[in-house]
C-alpha cells in the first residue's frame, strides 16, 4: 500500500478555502481509482504554529511514500516553512508541489533552499492523470519510468537542471471518480466549492488560462455524486466555482445545463431538502438568444435555477471602457454587459460584478468611462471593491506585453506567481497612488467584513447585520470611489495639482475613519461582528493608528 500526506495552506492574510477543492479533486480521484491500494490522509496550515503542532506529533519521514503540497497564492512562505521541517527531518520520498505558484511561479520555488535540497516534481496545471501515473510508478517500483511526464517540471540528475516537459489538457470525461469533501477541524466552512466544468471559452489578455485552454465539462455522474456528497454531509450551500458556468451559448451547451437542472431537482426531491448555491458566468453568454431543445433559452434555465436555489450569479463585466476592454480581450459588448445586469435584476438573483479599473495602460479618458459605466449600471451595489488593479500574472498575453513595454518593475512579495508594474500614463500613477494609500489603510478590515458578508449571506436569522454590513462595505467603496471621481474632475477642469489632489485624499481619509469609528459602535450589538471580534477589533485598531500618522502627513502637506 502506498501511503500518501496531501497538504494544502491557508494564506496568512486572507482566509481563503478555494485551494481546499484541489486536495479534495485528487483525493476523491485517487482513492477512486486505486482503492485499498492507497491510503491519504490530507492536512491544512493557517500558520506556522499549525505546521510545528504538525511535525511535533508526526514522524513524517518514516510515515509517507508521498507527500503533496498544494501552494496558492500567498502560501509561499508557509510552504517554505513546512519544506525546512521536511529537510531538517531528511525526508527522502517522492515530493510533489501542485497548484497555482507551482504553475506559474515554479521559477521562484525552485530559488527556495529546501527546495533545492529535497528537489520536488513540479505538478504544472491540471494534476489528475500526473498523479495517477506517480502512483501507477511507485507501486511498481519503477519510479525512473516517470522521468518525461507530462504537466511536470522535474530535477534531472544528470544535467542537475529541471526540465519542463510537454503540458496537456486533462480530458475530464476519464475524471469519473467525485471529489471527497475534507472537513478541517480547525476551520468551519458554511459554504462548500464544487466545479462542474474547466477553464474558459474565450481569451482575456489577463487571464492565466491563456488562450489554448478550451472549457470541458465533468461527467454527469461526478457532478451528481459531488453534489449528494455535500447533501449526505448537512451541507445545502455550495458555490459552483466553474471559470466559466455554462461554457457557451450552442444548443449543446444550454442542454447541458437543463440536464443540471433536473440533476438538482431530483437530488432535492430525493434528501427532501433545500439548496443554495452560486455561479460564475459571462453577459455575452445569459444574453444570447439561442436555444435548446424545445426551445428554452439561457432566461428559462436562470429562471428554472433560482427556482431550485440559484442565489446569486458572478458575472465578468470587467471595465466600461472601449479602449481598456479592447485591451482586455473582452468578447462580449457593454451593451450585453447592461443587459445581463439588467436581467439578473429582473430575476431576483443577486449579482457579484467583476470589475478592474486600473490596467498598464489605463488612460483618463478610460476611467473616466469606467466611472460613468459603474454609476449607470449601479455598479457598487454589485462590486464593493471595483478599484482593483489588474493582476500581471506570469506567462499572460497582458504580462507578455507589459514585458516588452519595459514596464514590469518586480515578482509581487504576496503573490508571487504576478510582477508589479508602473502605469504608463503619469497622471493616472498619482491617482492611483493616492486611492492606494486609503485602501491600504483599512484594507484588513473591509476584507474580514467581506468574508463575513460571504459566510454568512445565507444566514436568514441573521439577515439584518448581514445587509448592515453589505451597506458598510457598499459606502467603503462609494467613499474611495467619489474620491478617484473627484481628482479625475481636477484633471478634466487642469486643476490638478499636489495640493488639490491631496485635499480629495485628505476628504476621503476623514470620512473612512468615521465609517471605521462607526463599524466598531456596532460590535458590541451585532453577533456576526462579535463572532469575528478579535480579528477584526485588531484590524480596526491597527488601521486607526495607521490613517492617524497619514492624515498628520496629508495635512502637513495640505496647510
């Protein structure tokens, strides 16, 4: 029997789980399709101290044929710390790093000390059918054979280099065998994550995918036995976390998600039960007009999906800007953009709009547009943070291209598979510069507040401090925001200077510690607030001391 640890971490500031659904495809997968040949057991580290309390009560070394680590973003310096734990026991198996920095930031893992001592195999994209085969070559003992797999990045020893191989698409019509939920004890999830499908029918310039990846769909049958999984679990809220949730506007595709439909119904007629549950989809496609068998189209299957418990749609709006959409690749029109918002709306289905304002390039004239596009469409009560820059992420066309313009400066400290870069156009840095210094200043509290509104959206007792918490971070971004559109109006009207542009900044400051003074009056009063209490009473502190030294600066300047 081989004996396998998977491993995955939490980021150290920010609580996220999506990285959980990576330990929970392989694990399913594996123990699917080798049975009592295989034996995993799965862990998860928030911090350090988790990893100590870890290797205090574990002899790894002697324990796993295998261990495997899943790296998100923000996770590095965890998997640094558990990799020198690892060497330091002179652990000597089979390593295997997987996930989005191994991907796409494996040029800076390799750097790492442990990780030059215990020489891992990079698992770059999909790890499935890697992994499959890995354990197919230690059950034989034959672990040479491996050497040249595809979706790998692996030391060579005789040249003592690595050497990326061949990547290719996993077909998920052989992933048959279902995710096995992980509940970590350490963490209480409300909320559990679920793929029915991969990657994206189109190209944005952004996007890591790139633009050989095509959408592919699960089997049935795994998406059925996923979702009774959770059901058999408690769990009745459950987000579908596809790229793309539909993967196109053909026949064929609306088929697909009216046979989903059914799929759901029959599973809550089955457990007698109520589900709530999120997607991700694009305007270009719920707006088309195509349709199916029997003539039903994408507003039959929204309205059939609320129905069964469709609570609120992800929808990739992006900008509202000509030129900067152009930039990004965007396929579908601002006028399809409206119009799924719009439809949505009209639904009753709550709507998360992405959206990100600031690119390389960015103009005036772009934000300018982007501005009125948000105010036109509502944009804020959709998007509690539409200010967001774009992300470089390594191997882009954007990253690519940013690359060639000279603009790209250096590996981003946080996430490490992005580069930062310097706008091209002065006057949109200095704007930019200045709306950064009031996020950053309270960044940890609207994020904590974010988290809780997410956790807790389903939570019909508590309904009441969740919309009060969704109107502080609604007014959060209207502050940041009147902000950015005041020091653009200096621009249009050419008076824009250090001294107005610092007294917008100023404004802003001052209103943002009277919404943080206001925010922690109510946790005394509000459960969900309490809950979070020492978190969140840390962030609040921490930024109240932070926006009093700059607004000492900001004056100095000012007066």
């Amino acid at each position: 029997m081989i004996k396998v640890l998977f491993v995955s971490f939490g980021s150290e500031l920010h609580d996220d789980v999506w990285n959980v659904l990576a330990i929970e495809s392989i694990t399913g997968d594996l123990t699917g399709v080798f049975k009592e040949e295989i034996s995993i057991r799965t862990s998860r580290f928030y911090n350090k101290n988790d990893i100590n309390m870890f290797f205090h009560s574990n002899s790894v070394s002697a324990e796993y044929d295998l261990i495997g680590c899943s790296v998100e973003i923000g996770s590095h310096n965890l998997l640094n710390a558990f990799l020198i734990q690892l060497s330091e026991r002179n652990y000597s198996n089979v390593l295997v790093l997987g996930g989005i920095l191994p991907t796409y930031a494996y040029d800076y893992l390799i750097t790492l000390k442990p990780v030059q001592t215990l020489k891992p195999i990079f698992i770059i994209g999909e790890g499935e059918i890697a992994l499959r085969n890995l354990i197919e070559c230690l059950l034989n003992n034959n672990l040479s054979s491996y050497a040249g797999e595809p979706n790998t990045f692996q030391f060579d020893e005789k040249t003592h280099k690595y050497i990326m191989n061949i990547t290719q698409t996993v077909d998920l019509e052989k992933l048959v065998h279902s995710p096995e939920p992980i509940v970590y004890a350490n963490r209480d999830y409300k909320i559990r994550i679920i793929q029915a499908s991969r990657n994206c029918i189109f190209g944005c310039t952004y996007c890591s995918q790139g633009p050989k990846k095509k959408w592919r769909s699960f089997p049935y049958d795994r998406i059925k036995e996923n979702l009774e999984a959770f059901v058999k679990t408690g769990c009745y809220e459950f987000e579908f976390v596809d790229d793309e949730f539909f993967g196109g506007n053909t026949a064929c595709n609306i088929n697909r998600a009216w046979k989903i439909c059914d799929m759901i119904e029959e599973i809550t007629e089955q457990f007698d039960c109520s589900l709530k549950f999120r997607i991700f989809t694009n305007p270009h496609i719920i707006t088309s007009k195509n349709v199916g068998d029997n003539g039903i189209g994408f507003i039959h299957i929204l309205e059939r999906l609320k129905k069964l418990g469709l609570s609120r749609v992800y929808l990739g709006v992006e900008s509202g800007a000509i030129d900067q959409r152009k930039r990004y690749n965007r396929k579908d029109t601002l006028e399809e953009c409206s119009e799924s918002i719009t439809m949505l709306e009209s639904l009753g289905i709550e709507i998360d709009v992405g959206f990100i304002m600031f690119d390389p390039e960015v103009t005036l004239k772009d934000i300018s547009e982007n501005i009125d596009f948000i105010q036109n469409n509502n944009i804020l009560k959709y998007n509690t943070w539409p200010l967001r820059p774009m992300i470089l992420t390594a191997q882009t066309p954007m990253y690519q291209h940013a690359k060639k313009l000279g603009i790209v400066t250096k590996r981003n400290d946080y996430n490490v598979a992005s580069f930062e870069y310097v706008f091209i156009n002065t006057d949109v840095a200095m704007i930019f510069h200045r709306i950064t210094k009031i996020a950053d200043s309270t960044a940890k509290v609207f994020y904590i507040l974010k988290y809780i509104y997410k956790n807790s959206f389903y939570e019909t007792q508590l309904h009441q401090e969740v919309q009060v918490i969704l109107n502080f971070l609604i007014e959060n971004a209207t502050i940041n925001f009147d902000c950015i559109k005041e020091m653009i109006s200096l621009y249009q009207n050419n008076t824009a200077n250090d001294y107005s542009l610092d007294l917008a900044t100023d404004t802003a400051f001052k209103k943002e510690y009277d919404l943080i003074d206001r925010i922690e009056q109510k946790m005394s009063e509000f459960k969900l607030l309490s809950d979070e209490s020492g978190n969140l009473r840390e962030a609040i502190y921490n930024s109240k001391i932070e926006m009093r030294s700059k607004f000492g600066k900001l004056n100095e300047t000012v007066s």
